[in-house]
C-alpha cells in the first residue's frame, strides 16, 4: 500500500511537507504543491480516511439527506443526486446517502458521530423537521429547496413564483387568453411540498394582472389516473388553448391524451411543463418546459457547503439563491388558433 512517506521521496520534500501540501493546513508553494500532486497521481495514493479525521478533524465526507417518495418520479430525484455527488468528488468530498423516513433522528444521529462535515438536505419541507436540528449542529448544511422559514440557512432553490408568472407571461405573449395548470397531488402540498403552491400562485397571481383566466387543478402522480384528470380537465374547459404542467406524470401521459382526443400540440393546445431535459430525453416529451436545474442546484449547494467548511462555520452570512426560471423550446407553443 502506497504511503504519504513513498509519496514524499517521490515528490524529492520530507513527509511533513507532503503531507501539508495535501491537507493545506500550511502555506506551500506552488512549484513543491505540484510536485506532491504529480506524485501522488503517478502512485495512486489515498489518503487514510481514519488518520486523516484523527489528524484534522475533518471526514471529507458530506452527508446527503434525501427520500425517493413513491408519488414523485425518482429519476428526477437522482438528478439533484448527481448534482451534488459529482461536484463533491470533484472538490475532494466524497457523499454519504441517508433516505431513511425519519430525517431529524438521522440528522442528529450523523450529526452526533462526527462522521461527516456537513449536510446537504433534499426534499426541504415547508416546515422541515430536520431544520431546529440542523441550526443547532457543529457541521454546517445547505439546502435543495425553500423551507417555509430559511433564516440562518443556505438555500438554493428554482424560482418557483417567477416560473409560474413566466408560463403565463410566455402564452399570453403569444395571444393566449384561457389556461389549464395542473399540478401534484394535494397530498404533497399537504405534506410541505410548498414549490406546488408557489408555482401555482405566481400563475395565478399573474394571470390576475394580465386579464388571463386560468384554471389550476391537482392531477394524480400516476398512470391511468393522470390521464383520465387530463381529460377531465380538458373537458371541463373546452376553450382553454395554453396548458402549463408543474406534474411530471401529466407530461409523461400528455401525448396518449392528445393522440386520444384527436389533437395536436401546439396546433390546437401549447404546452408548456416544469421538468428536467433528461426526464423530457427520458420520455422523448416534445414539450417545451422551464428546466428544474436539479443538478445545477446540487452543484451549488455543495460549492456553499464546502466553502462553509473550509472556510468556518460562520465565516460568512446565510445564502439564499432561486435561480430564474429558463426555457427550453421544444416547439409546443404557438400563437392559439383564432
């Protein structure tokens, strides 16, 4: 096993001096810094974990606290989890995964053991019982998702106020004057899902102010259901011309419907969803959509986290960033017949 001595005579400096270069904890030059990281590449060496935490009470792990829920469509969720797994490993931090139903006792169970540096937290409720735990913890956290209070907290989130608001601006710009939004079950608003009612309420609020009627219901999150919602809800408002979807299911079982109704898009209906590219690849959608910048924002909560972390605790004030909601035009909206 390749050692941090072999690493030194490699590299032509003491082992104290590669051992600094790796762990930072005294000023190196760049010229011996490099000759270290050449060595360490032309050996293969890793570092010992155990020895690591014992000499700098640091892990180099972050803990990613997420759960694949049954009513949301999990390849979405492994896009967030790749957002931040591959931006750790890139900045030297590799990524421990805890989808247990009771995130607060996991949190402080983790938290307790001193066995990562930080957290990072999916699936952020309105009111997340993980947060009075995190806000107490030694290891800092930052957050995929706005909670109903984020003071102190680093957030990152999609905009979902504004992307309501640019879906009406979008069709209405375009001469659409009567809308359909369908978004998750209830049931999710229920349980703290505060992006469904966020997006509905910007749509709605802006809708007000142009003169645009909309009509927002909650669709199912599975097959058949969404599909019979959907054509119950196209039924319900036959001159309804623009259909903004924050329903991941309600995109996947769109096409079925149309091609059922006699219908084309956007012909006769634009569409406009709330999804990643790779689902909108994954189903082959032909549906124009606002990117839900998953790993984007897996990315940036990392990059916050680690700053965090090597930088202290309270180095810095609280972060909160909603990224603008982006189109991508696949061709599903137009100007509505007249």
């Amino acid at each position: 096993m390749v050692t941090i001595g072999d690493v030194a005579s490699a590299a032509g400096v003491s082992r104290s001096t590669a051992s600094y270069a790796l762990s930072g904890k005294r000023t190196i030059s760049p010229e011996v810094r490099a000759k270290v990281l050449l060595a360490v590449e032309s050996l293969g060496y890793t570092p010992n974990a155990g020895a690591r935490a014992l000499a700098t009470s640091q892990t180099r792990v972050l803990a990613l606290l997420g759960q694949f829920l049954p009513d949301e469509f999990a390849p979405a969720m492994l896009q967030y989890i790749l957002g931040v797994t591959n931006r750790a490993r890139e900045l030297g931090y590799d990524t421990l995964l805890v989808s247990e139903d009771d995130g607060a006792a996991a949190l402080k169970r983790i938290s307790d053991s001193r066995m990562v540096d930080g957290f990072v937290l999916l699936n952020v409720a309105e009111h997340d019982t993980r947060l009075p735990l995190l806000r107490s913890a030694p290891q800092p956290g930052a957050l995929v998702g706005l909670p109903g209070s984020p003071d102190g907290l680093d957030v990152f989130d999609l905009d979902f106020d504004a992307t309501g608001s640019f879906m009406v601006d979008t069709l209405h710009d375009l001469g659409h004057r009567e809308l359909i939004l369908v978004s998750q079950p209830e049931h999710v608003v229920e349980r703290g899902g505060a992006y469904v009612w966020r997006l509905r309420d910007g749509a709605k609020r802006r809708a007000d102010e142009l003169g645009v009627r909309i009509h927002t219901f909650f669709g199912s999150s599975s097959q058949p259901q969404i599909g019979a919602d959907l054509h119950r809800f196209l039924d319900a408002h036959p001159d309804a011309t623009g259909l903004l979807l924050n329903n991941e299911a309600a995109a996947a079982a769109l096409p079925s419907v149309l091609v059922a109704r006699g219908m084309t898009s956007p012909e006769d209906l634009s569409v406009i969803g709330r999804y990643s590219d790779d689902f909108a690849r994954t189903f082959s959608l032909p549906f124009s959509a606002v990117d839900s910048a998953a790993e984007e924002l897996g990315r940036r909560a990392v990059e916050q986290l680690v700053h965090r972390i090597e930088g202290g605790h309270a180095a810095t004030p609280a972060h909160l960033e909603l990224i603008a909601p982006v189109l991508d035009d696949r061709g599903s909206i137009a100007a509505p017949r007249p």
